[in-house]
C-alpha cells in the first residue's frame, strides 16, 4: 500500500491577461504550497475503485478516478488499483485540492504500477485534467502562465504562517473566468511573444525574483503594487463578504490579504502563528485553517 499527501495551494499573486481563442485565459500566477493536506492511498486491485469521504462529487466524475483512467489507457496498463481518498481540503474554496489530489494520483499510481515515465510525460496527461494540475507535479512554487500549465519552478527560502478564512458560499471557477471582463487584444499580443517576454509582461509583476526577494525578507510593505488577484474583482461584487474579511485580517494583523485562485478562500499572511491564531478567534462563524508554507 502506498500514501501520498496532496497539499493545497494559495495564488501569491495572480494576473488575468484576457480571454484565449481556445476558450481559456492568458494568466500569470506565482503559486505556493501549504501545509494543508488530502491523503490519498494505493492498492492493487482488479479494477480501478475510489472511494472517498466527500460526498460531494460522483466517484466518475472526480479527478482522481479521471487520472487513474487516463495513466492507465496511456501507458496500457493490465493492473487496476483501490484508492482511497481522505479530504481535508475544502471544496469549490480556490486551493486546488481536486488538482492537487489528481496529480498525487498520477504520481502514486506511477509507482503503484512502476510506469517509467518521466515528469514530462506526467504533465502531458495532467493538461488534460486541469489548468492547475501541472503545478502539483512540481515543487512548492511555481511561476504558471499560458492558461496555468506552463510551469517555471522558483523558490522562497523562508516559510511563512497562512491563516485561511472561507465563508459559506461557493464560487465556480468557470464563472468567474467567464464574468472576467480581459483584453482580448492585449492577449493576442502576449501569446505572440515568446516565454521569456511572457514573464516580464506584467506590469505589476514583472520581476519574479524581486517578488520572491520581498517575501524572503519579509518587506510586506513593499507588495501592495505586487500583490494582486483579478478574480477578486469578480467573486468580492457578487460576495462582498470577501472583502469583508480581508479588511478584517489586515485589521487583527495581517501583513497583507488576498483572495486564492477564483475564491472564495481569502489568506493573510502572519509575521508569527500566535498572532494568526489570535485572529483566527475573529472568524468562528467561518472554515479557518492556520498554515505554512512549504519550502522544498
């Protein structure tokens, strides 16, 4: 029997360039791991069987059983698994516990089923699982651009301590990508360019390192150019309870708040964990998790 840990992931920053001709959108995110994790585990079997503790998702239309599929069509394999699926990241919150739970997937069962097969080979088959799936094949951060598959590895020296806060509602990503109102000119312009020119385009982010550099030395003061997610726009009008509880995370002590991915999870960053569980106190009416971030 294997095991494999899926963590979630929070967008330190994240850029929606336009909409694509493919029916996505051109983005740039700088995405983190935490320390907030799905638990998954592999066993031989005859056929492939998920079972899981969210009942919130049929057992075909989950990722995970989607992966297993796909791996095993891919590589032709004569060997089912038993995968059992233990959730602790929420739901539909904008931390990519489905994406992260199918890469997982896809790294477990390479093993389960000794497929060799390179990470590459892996990221072919997660393209078609999600725009967030590469990500999780990779190290704890990652610069993502194209529609978030395209995946350049960076790294921050120094952890730091997340407090997660999420509302009860629901947030669909495809909404909020389709309420996005993006530049569809400046988009074409973008992809016309190459991936080097790519990473520098943004003018709020157009210095990856100095980004990163600002968060090694913990000059939070420095991020409120840098630090932005474009979704938020869309989720914070149809929910202004977001930014209800980003305007009280800064209050009790936050460094800086930001919504993940499309939402509705909002994180502030704390200079200790005493103070985020301090402020935590401030939102029981809510999901709350207090966090690390994962230096690989």
């Amino acid at each position: 029997m294997l095991t494999r840990k899926a963590p979630a992931k929070i967008n330190l920053f994240l850029k929606v360039l336009g909409p694509r001709s493919d029916g996505y959108h051109e983005i740039q995110s700088l995405m983190q791991k935490i320390t907030l994790y799905d638990e998954l585990t592999f066993s031989l079997s005859d056929d492939i069987i998920l079972t899981t503790d969210a009942d919130d998702i049929p057992v075909k239309e989950n990722l995970v059983y989607r992966a297993a599929i796909l791996l095993k069509d891919t590589f032709k394999v004569d060997q089912g698994a038993e995968i059992k699926l233990k959730k602790n990241i929420p739901i539909g919150a904008g931390l990519g516990g489905g994406s992260s739970d199918a890469a997982a997937s896809l790294l477990g069962l390479r093993e389960l089923w000794s497929i060799n097969c390179s990470r590459e080979d892996l990221c072919g088959i997660a393209r078609h699982l999600g725009s967030d799936v590469p990500f999780f094949l990779y190290g704890s951060l990652s610069f993502a651009h194209g529609r978030g598959e395209k995946i350049l590895p960076k790294r921050i020296n120094k952890s730091f301590t997340v407090l997660l806060v999420k509302p009860d509602i629901f947030v669909s990503t495809a909404w909020a990508y389709k309420n996005f109102i993006g530049d569809r000119a400046e988009c074409d312009s973008i992809l016309a360019q190459s991936n080097k020119e790519l990473t520098k385009k943004s003018e709020k982010v157009n210095n990856i390192e100095h980004f990163i550099h600002i968060f090694e030395k913990e000059e939070f003061k420095n991020l409120s150019d840098a630090v932005l997610n474009d979704l938020e726009s869309v989720t914070a009008k149809e929910f202004p309870v977001i930014n209800e509880i980003k305007d009280k995370l800064r209050k009790l002590g936050a460094a800086f708040a930001l919504m993940s991915g499309s939402g509705p999870t909002v994180f502030g960053v704390f200079e200790t964990r005493n103070r985020a569980e301090k402020a935590s106190e401030a939102f029981s009416m809510y999901w709350t998790a207090i966090e690390e971030t994962i230096i690989d």
